[in-house]
C-alpha cells in the first residue's frame, strides 16, 4: 500500500539469505554462506565436501548491474578439477579449473586462473529497487582437498559511452564484455577496437542481449556478427538489427595465433599439456563513434553521379565546337564538291609511289595482267549495296585473290605503306571488327550472370553467419545500405558504367558521321587517312562498362576466391587496346575476333591456375614462365618477319624463321636488320617479358592475377609508346585534342596508381593482418582511397580511349599511299 514503509534493505538481504539456506539445507556444504563482494575466500573441496556461497545486491529502477567472479586453483590435475557453477534468476554459468582450450593438432592450454562476467539481469521497468541473489557452487570429484580462491565483484564500468575510449585488458581464460545503448539520436556506429601488440590473436563479437553470452574461445562464432583482431578491428552496427536498441561487444583472447596469421605450433604427441595463465594477456581499447548519417549517402551519390555527367556535358561542348568548325570550312569551300577536293566523281587514278623504287600497293593504270587495273573506288561495291550474307562474307575473307598472291611481296617490302595493307573491301572488314562488339556482349552476359549470384551469395552468408572474416574490407570505411556491407565500394564503380557508355555515345558518332561521309562517296573519306573501322572501339566501351559492374561484384565481398573477376575484363580492355592500335596501321591482317578472345580465355584460365596453384607450386611457374617466353617468342616473329599479327596461328616455322634470321643477320654476315624500328620494339618487349618472366620465376607472387595484369600494362604501354614515337618521326602531328587526351591520360593515371598502391585491405594475408591496413574515409567521409582509385581508374581508361580514337586524327587529309605503316 501507498501508506506502508519500505522494509530496511538490510532485513531484506537477510531474510533472501535465511530463505536459501532453509531451501537448500539438507547435507554437507548445503548451506550456503553468505558472500560479499570484493572480498577473497579461500577454501578446499573434495568429494564429500562443496561450497555454496550466496551474493545478494539491490537493483536500482533502469539500471543494469554486472557481476564477475574470478576463480583460482593451484592444482594442475585433469582428472579431479575444480568445479564452479552460478546460477542466477533466469540462467546457470558453469566452468571448471583448470580450464582446457584446444588449437590445432589437438593441442591442449589449460588456465587455473578464470574470470566471467555474468549475464546481466534485464532493467525492469519498476519504479523501485529489486533484491537479487547469485549463488556460487564449487565442488570437486577428487578423493583428496583442492585448494581454490574466489572472488565476486560488480562491475562499475559496464557501459560503454559514445566517443569514449575504454581501456582493458583480457585473456583466453578471462574474456571480457560490455554493453552499449544506442542514444537517441544515433543510427548506426562503428566499433573501432586497438590493441598496441598484434599477439595474442584476439576475436572481437558483437552480440544482442540474449544469455547466455558467448565468450569463450570455442563459442563466440555462435551467436551475432565477430571478427579475428590483431592490431585493428572495427564493426559497424547499426540500430535497425537490434531492436532493443543495445548490444554487447564481446572481446575473446585465442590460445594460439595461426588465426591471425602467427606461428602455427608443430604437433605435439602424447597428453602433454602447459600452463599459459598470464602469458597471452592482451591490453585493448574500444571507443565506439557514431556513423555517417543518411544525408552523407545522398551526398555521396549525388557526387558521384553528377562528376561523371560532366564528362558528358564536356563531350557536348566538344562536339558543339567541332560542328561549328567543319560547317564554317564547309562554308568558305574547302570541303566543297565544286573544288573538286570533296566528291570524287571518276575512277582517278592515285599513284603509291614508294622509296627504292617499289611499285607495290600502288593503284596505277597497269598491272601484271596487262589489263586495266581498277582503283579503289572502281573495286568498291556501291554504297547501298552493304548485305549481311554470311555466304558473301566468307567468299570475301577466305579468298582475296589480290591478298594471297601478293602476300610475299607485303612481306619483304623494306618501306610498308597503309594503302597495302587497306586493300580489302570496308564493309567486309568492318563486318569483321563488328564481330568483336558482339561476342563481348555475349562474353559479358554468360560471365556476368554467375558472378552476380555468386557474390550475393557471399553477402547472404557474411550476412547469416555474422563471419566478417569472410570478406576483405576496409572496415573503417565499410558503410552498409540494405544488405549490403560496403556500398561506397560499390558506389565509385559508376564511373566506368557512365563513361563506357559516354564512349560508346562518342563512337557511335563518328561511325554515323563516317557512314554518311561514305554514303557521299567523300573523297576523304574513300581513300585518304586511317580506314576507320569502330567495331574494337564498341567492344572497347562494353569492356569498360563491365569492368565497373565486374568490379562492383567483387566488391560485395572481396576476397582471395573472387579477386579474378576484377581483372578479367581489364585482360581483355589491354588486349583490345593492343589489337586496336595494331589495327589502326594493319587494318587488313589484324587478329580475328576469335582468336583475339580465344586468346583472352586462355589468359584467364591460366590466371585461375595461377590462384589454385601459384602459391607454392614451383612447377607450375616454371611451365607458365615457359609458355610466356615461347609466346614472346612466336609472337614477335610473326610481327618482325611477316608484319602480320595472327594470333590464332601459331606455327614451328615461326620458330625456325626467326633462328634463320639470327643466323643470317647476325652470325653469318651481322648485317643491320632489315626491319631497324620493328627490331628495336621487339627486342625491348622482349626483355620487359622476359623479366617478368625471371621475376615470377623467382618471387612467385601470391596475387598472380595482378602479375598478369601488370604483363598485358606494360606491354601496351611499351607499344602505345612505341607507336608515338614513330608517328613524330615520320613527321606526323599531334593535333590539340589528342594531345590534351595524352596529356589527361598520363596526369590521371599518375593520381590514379598513387590512390592505388595505398594499400587498405590484403587478402594475401589473414583477415586480422589485413585490417591493421584499414584507413578512415578520406573523401566526403563516404569513400576512402581505393574509391578514388575507382573514380580515377575510370576517368583514365576513357581518356586512354580517346588517345586511341583521335591520336590519328591528322592523317585524315593524307593519302593512304603516303601512311607508312610501324
């Protein structure tokens, strides 16, 4: 009643204790003693002799009180330990001394020394204290006096506080927990936990407010969501998966480090087991900060999006400009027909003249025959008689009569120009290059498709299991959305999305201004500059596309298993860009779509390899560091000898032609090469393989498909270098926009690399040492440095595209008999 006295809380305790001793009389140390915190009992049992100690607390009205019990024993006898249950209102916690963890091999720690924190009882929403009381048993089956030490104590510090760093310390046998409350203002938080030593390895758990609580080596991966720790860990939680708005951070000490990447301890015969008790204490300090809020993604996407639309608005700009420049020629008269430069209206005849007198490729009004030898336009079919018969498209691949019988005369030409090796019909041609376009999309199709299941089935189980040892994150700047873990790695690939597209909308122009010009029977266009086939440049832009999507893939949940599907699509963005600049100046004898991707499927199948087996297996790099080397080998005297790029053929007689030239030019008579420019590049590629053949001979690198990647890098850079060069020394410009392109190109990439190698995560190494990699968010406080990385990366790779696209923008009023070929 309202007008009643509360009971002395003193008459209380005393009358819960009485009431106990009276349930549990009965026998020999039935009786429970009444116990008080913070005081030391020292005792002995054996089998006909047990503990039972009461503790009895008041609970104030909100609050959570925490209880730990710290127990010892000096006895080291498995067969007779000392037994310690507690039991409380709603559960039972029990243990024995000494406590026996068990790591690889079977081998066996045992503590003497233990220390739990007791489930703490729920707040009860009452508006006046509640009495509780805890009971302690020790007991023992041994024939003879354990002796044992017990100590209860309540815990002052059992909450923690927002951006407030709490100090501890713990140990496999003593772990540690605590709880936390979201305060009303806060969403989501991130759990950021140090430790100034990296061993002993340590498990760091997040788990809801459930008992029992799981805190020992061999059960904290039960229940909520936990990650393995040596220098670093960090969580974030958010309020929407607990709906009591409150958690506890477990922190659990492993008896051994293999884990976390230590020492794995050799395997012992026999029941040899050791003490360890002190020797694996680790000092930690969590502090828990709050997360971004919901406006910071917003902010993140508008950002993202809105950057890469001004490339777009760029482009426009670009196009709006050279529009107004060709209409103003058109208008003063220089690309009018009526000056008799722009439509050509006969069969006119263009001379090739060419050095030491060669004749060849010239388009003259005699030939072998004796009959009228037709020009170029002459052999065209008309303009609107393009079909797709697949009939006529074989006919016109297999069997060039014109290509076959003077394909030895190509060959041993000193002095290559474009107008002989641009001698096949356009539309055939580029019904070849088309076929490029179309086999990436369906390549990309029946590749994407698996990944894409693939890695939500990843997300499902990191999501299930609570394993956040599964994927590789930076975990200082992970920010989930839905199920997501990491949605600003995510995020920063629509860089690739939105600008393969753009440049897909940029090819897609000039092939219809091309096709128009054509259609026109432009002069310029007809017999005059680069042949302008754009099926590479579509699959160019599908490539970049699928890149970011690929990408985005992996970084759902980046780890050792998945990394190849970052990579497999930039195999193919260097490949084409290798074929596309080979193309430019061997428009007639370039590699065919399949064999190009053939190509590509034999890379990735040795990348994967390379995963499985790289490691550790020696014969596996001294077979790829073989296969690389004849591959060089073959390849470059397909390009040196015949000046064809077949990669589809590959024959013993390359072999032997190129130590026939050796022995020719080198030995017999060492005379200069006859191809000087071509022997240069080879011989420099060459060399750059062969060392990165020798280097992964030796170092065996554990990321292959990086090493792949960094072969097909260096070889297209060492060729678009290669092709620069000769273009200024034959006397070629450089126009503005495929300067201005250049000079983006080597500015971006430069930032670019520098964000890359700015390592935040390693899934060479375990999942622990990876995170004392993890950085705080650098942009926007949304991404970190391998999202700019993705940002730059993108903008490169476009702006590497356009140097491809305009680089021969100049040659556009140079006859094709004029264009040396390199």
């Amino acid at each position: 009643m309202a007008g009643r006295a509360a009971p002395a809380p003193g008459a209380l305790l005393c009358a819960l204790l009485w009431a106990a001793a009276a349930a549990a009389g009965g026998g020999p140390g039935d009786n429970p003693s009444p116990g008080a915190f913070g005081r030391v009992y020292r005792g002995a049992v054996n089998i006909s002799a047990e503990r039972v100690y009461a503790f009895a607390y008041r609970s104030e009205p909100g609050q959570v009180d925490a209880v730990r019990v710290y127990v010892n024993s000096s006895s080291e006898n498995l067969q007779y330990p000392v037994l310690f249950v507690v039991r409380q209102q709603k559960g039972v916690l029990s243990w024995q001394v000494p406590l026996i963890f068990r790591g690889l091999y079977q081998r066996t720690y045992n503590y003497q020394e233990v220390s739990r924190t007791l489930c703490p009882s729920e707040p009860i929403p009452e508006t006046r204290p509640s009495d509780q009381i805890i009971f302690v048993d020790v007991a023992s089956m041994a024939p003879f006096n354990i002796a044992y030490e017990l100590l209860v104590t309540r815990l002052d510090n059992f909450q923690l506080k927002t951006n407030k760093a709490f100090n501890f310390t713990a140990s496999p046998s003593q772990p540690q927990y605590f709880l936390y409350k979201f305060p009303q203002d806060v969403d989501s938080v991130i759990i950021n936990v140090v430790s100034d030593a990296a061993y002993p390895c340590s498990v760091v758990s997040v788990q809801d407010i459930v008992c029992p609580v799981y805190d020992l080596d061999h059960n904290v991966e039960f229940n909520g969501v936990y990650q393995s720790m040596t220098k670093q860990a960090a969580i974030t939680v958010q309020r929407k998966d607990f709906p009591g708005e409150q958690f506890f951070v477990v922190f659990v000490i492993k008896p051994e480090d293999y884990a976390c990447g230590g020492s794995v301890p050799s395997s012992i015969h026999g029941n040899v087991n050791r003490t360890w008790n002190l020797q694996r204490t680790k000092n930690l300090q969590v502090t828990i900060v709050p997360s971004i809020k919901k406006s910071v993604y917003v902010q993140a996407m508008f950002f993202s999006f809105l950057g890469f639309l001004s490339f777009y608005l760029g482009s426009v700009v670009v196009a709006f400009v050279h529009y107004i420049r060709v209409q103003r020629k058109a208008s003063a008269g220089r690309l009018s027909p009526e000056h008799g430069s722009g439509i050509m209206t006969s069969s006119q005849p263009i001379s090739a003249s060419t050095p030491e007198g060669s004749s060849y490729g010239a388009i003259d009004e005699s030939s072998s025959s004796g009959g009228h030898q037709l020009s170029s336009l002459e052999r065209r079919p008309p303009a609107g008689s393009d079909t797709d018969s697949s009939v006529e498209e074989e006919s016109d691949f297999d069997t060039m009569p014109e290509i076959e019988s003077d394909k030895n005369i190509i060959r041993t030409k000193v002095f290559l120009y474009l107008s002989d090796l641009s001698r096949k019909d356009r539309r055939i041609v580029s019904k070849k290059y088309k076929i490029y376009f179309w086999n990436i999309i369906t390549i990309a199709v029946f590749y994407a498709l698996p990944v894409i299941q693939l890695v939500i089935t990843y997300q499902t189980v990191v999501n299930v299991t609570g394993n956040q040892d599964i994927c590789y994150y930076n975990f200082l700047c992970a920010h989930p959305l839905g199920v997501l873990s990491a949605f600003n790695n995510i995020l920063s690939n629509v860089g690739h999305m939105m600008l393969g597209f753009l440049f897909l909308l940029i090819v897609l122009r000039r092939d219809i201004l091309h096709r128009r010009a054509m259609e026109m029977k432009d002069i310029y266009t007809l017999d005059y500059g680069i042949p302008k086939h754009f099926g590479l440049f579509y699959a160019m832009g599908i490539a970049l596309m699928m890149e970011g999507v690929l990408s985005a893939c992996y970084h759902v949940c980046p780890n050792y298993s998945n990394f190849q599907f970052d990579t497999s699509f930039m195999y193919m963005i260097a490949g084409l860009c290798m074929l596309k600049l080979y193309q430019t100046r061997h428009p007639d004898i370039n590699a065919s779509a399949y064999s190009a991707y053939a190509s590509f499927a034999v890379v990735i199948s040795l990348a994967v390899l390379g995963v499985v087996f790289g490691k550790n297996d020696m014969w596996f790099w001294v077979v790829f560091s073989m296969i690389h080397v004849l591959a060089s080998l073959g390849l470059s005297t397909q390009i040196y000898y015949m000046g064809r790029f077949k990669i589809g053929e590959c024959y013993l007689g390359i072999f032997r032609r190129a130590v026939m030239v050796l022995y020719t030019d080198c030995i017999q008579q060492c005379s200069r090469p006859m191809y000087m420019d071509r022997m240069v590049l080879l011989i420099v590629g060459n060399l750059v393989n062969w060392s990165f053949a020798i280097f992964g001979l030796v170092y065996r690198p554990r990321d292959f498909a990086s090493y792949i990647l960094g072969i097909f890098i260096c070889n297209l850079l060492l060729y678009l270098a290669f092709y620069i060069i000769m273009k200024l020394r034959s006397s070629e410009k450089l126009l503005p926009i495929p300067m201005f392109c250049i000079v983006a190109t080597a500015v971006v990439w430069a930032a670019a690399l520098y964000f890359f190698f700015q390592t935040l995560s390693s899934w060479e190494e375990t999942p622990a040492e990876s995170r004392e990699k993890n950085r705080p968010c650098i942009l926007l406080g949304f991404f970190d440095d391998h999202d700019v990385w993705h940002f730059l990366s993108a903008a490169a790779l476009f702006f590497s595209f356009l140097v491809l696209l305009t680089l021969d923008d100049d040659l556009d009023t140079v006859r094709r008999d004029k264009i040396p070929v390199f």
